[in-house]
C-alpha cells in the first residue's frame, strides 16, 4: 500500500477504536443510571409497603437483586466483548505506524505500554526487531492476552456486587413466594456466570508466562 492508503487505513482504524472505546463509555454510565433507577423504584415500593407487609416489601428487594446481577452480568461481558475488538486493532496499528515510521515509544506502543504497563518488557526487548514485537502483540491477541488490569479489577468489584445480591435473595427467600425467591437466586447466579464468561473468553492480562513464551516464540525466528 502507498502511504496514502496506509494513513487512510490507520485513521480509520483509529476511528473505530474511539468508536468502542466511547461505546465502552456509554455502557457505564447507562449500568450506573439503570441500576440506581432499579435500586430507587424498589427501596420506594420497599419503604412504602414494608411496615404493611413484610412479604412485599421483601421481594422488591429480591427484584432489584436479581434484575441488577444480570445488568452487571451483561454489561461485563458485553464491555469484554467490545474491547476484545478494540484489541485485535493494534497489531495492524502498530504495522501502520511502522509504515509511516512512527516512534516505537509514540501511537500505538506508547498507549500499549501504558495501559498494560507488562507489554513493556516486549517494546524494549532489544533481541526482538519492530516486526517481532508487532508479531509477539498479535500473538498475544490470538492468545486472549492483552487485557488491562483494570478489567479485573473491575470484574472482581461486580462479582462481589453480585454475591451481595446472592446472599440478600438467600436471606430473604423464606419471606416471599417461592417462585419469585427461586428466580431472584437464579438471576444473581445468571449474572455471576455471565461475568465469568467475559472474564475467560475475551482479553485477559497478560501473564509473564505468556509473554516470555511469545518473546522466546519470535526471538528465535
């Protein structure tokens, strides 16, 4: 490709990624507001019929549990799911910005190295050449390895979440009809497996296992 065309490729690539990325954004703000409206309609019908009847007032909160475990379930996955995309951009952003000759600690590399601050043991391997390392991050992409940390560290938080609602439709689940406690529990158990689907099938963080092995990989090649 001339360099016109791999400019023209490389910015719309960018573009993409803002995309996912904003979409990633949107989705966050759009759990937060569905929850906190969930948790307030219910805590209202809660407060307003608890001192008349304890059985009610009881399966809003199992409701609100359940119906929050599944947004928080598929908000996981579904954010996963999109920057699972957003990583399999960057071994073509990086050969893009070899093309254009863009600094290895600039664009793409640069943002790689500090969001997932193990890549840089992959940039600065003096044994391995640009293409290598492009080589080693599209390795590492097909391998489901180039998650952040953060994801994590979210995912841990939501689970947490979830297990809260769990133990609160446990708890409650001798005060309300039965129908309605066996699928309260069901939906905070729905939500804890959709978070760990995100978590195994999409970009995990990369292990320094993994990334000896892809530096060994293409070192040697």
């Amino acid at each position: 490709m001339s360099s016109d065309e791999v400019r023209s490729f490389l910015q719309s690539s960018q573009q993409m990624r803002a995309l996912w990325t904003g979409i990633i954004s949107r989705n966050f703000v759009f759990t937060i507001a569905f929850i906190v409206a969930i948790w307030s309609y219910f805590l209202k019908a809660y407060i307003e019929s608890g001192s008349n009847n304890l059985a009610n007032g009881l399966s809003f909160l199992a409701v609100a549990a359940g119906l929050t475990s599944i947004m928080l379930g598929l908000w996981r996955l579904y954010t996963r799911y999109i920057y699972n995309r957003v990583a399999g951009l960057y071994p073509d952003l990086l050969l893009c910005e070899k093309i254009l000759g863009i600094e290895s600690h600039q664009g793409t590399a640069g943002y790689l190295q500090r969001s997932i601050p193990r890549l840089r043991q992959i940039f600065r391997e003096k044994q391995l050449n640009y293409d290598q390392k492009q080589e080693v991050i599209a390795f590492l992409v097909d391998r489901k390895s180039l998650g952040r940390k953060s994801h994590i560290v979210i995912d841990f938080i939501v689970v947490a979440l979830i297990i809260t609602m769990f133990v609160l439709c446990i708890g409650v689940h001798a005060n309300i009809q039965l129908p309605l406690a066996i699928g309260t529990i069901i939906a905070t158990i729905v939500g804890f497996l959709l978070v760990l689907c995100g978590i195994f099938a999409f970009q995990r963080y990369p292990s320094q296992s993994i990334i000896k092995t892809a530096i060994t990989k293409y070192g040697e090649e």
